[in-house]
C-alpha cells in the first residue's frame, strides 16, 4: 500500500478526493498538473489497495463517481498534516 500511497500524484488524487471532488473531471482540474491518462491509472492502483471506490450511476448517459473508502478516509489522517506542513513552508517561487 505505500508503494501506490508514495508514487506521484497519489496523495494529490486522495486529497482531492477528501476536499469533496467526485468526477474525474473535478480530481483532474483539483490536482495541478495531472493527466487524465495517469489519473486513470492512479484510480485503478488506489482501488485495488481498497482506497478509493469507484460508484457507477446508471443514468444516460452513465455517471461515474469516486470516494474514499474507510481505508482511506483513514489514511487521510496521516496525509493532512503533511499537507499542512507543505502549505506552510512550501515557497511558491521554487
């Protein structure tokens, strides 16, 4: 688990999904710089380490929306203040 937990763009994708993005669309626009390509690939890793559930709404056209599992809700309890941290002395210059 933090093998997936440690490769870029994880913890940006189970952040976002903590700050209430659902679409793969909103985790795209909330995490800088990701690809729609390894979002995708990122989803599947985090699903399969039971982080993150993929919910499929059977509407027309389909609607598919992800959230985190307890698994990972739990896991945000360690990633927070991390992020916490790089929000504090992070220097947008760099």
């Amino acid at each position: 688990m933090l093998e997936v937990v440690g490769q870029r763009w994880s913890a940006g994708i189970l952040l976002a999904l903590a700050r209430g993005a659902e679409r793969f669309s909103e985790i795209v626009a909330a995490v800088p710089g990701l690809s729609a390509r390894m979002l995708t690939v990122r989803l599947q890793q985090l699903g399969a380490a039971q982080l993150v559930e993929r919910e499929v709404i059977p509407t027309i056209p389909v609607s598919v929306r992800y959230h985190l599992t307890e698994r990972g809700n739990d896991l945000m309890s360690a990633i927070e203040p991390i992020s916490g941290f790089v929000r504090r002395w992070d220097d947008p210059e760099d």
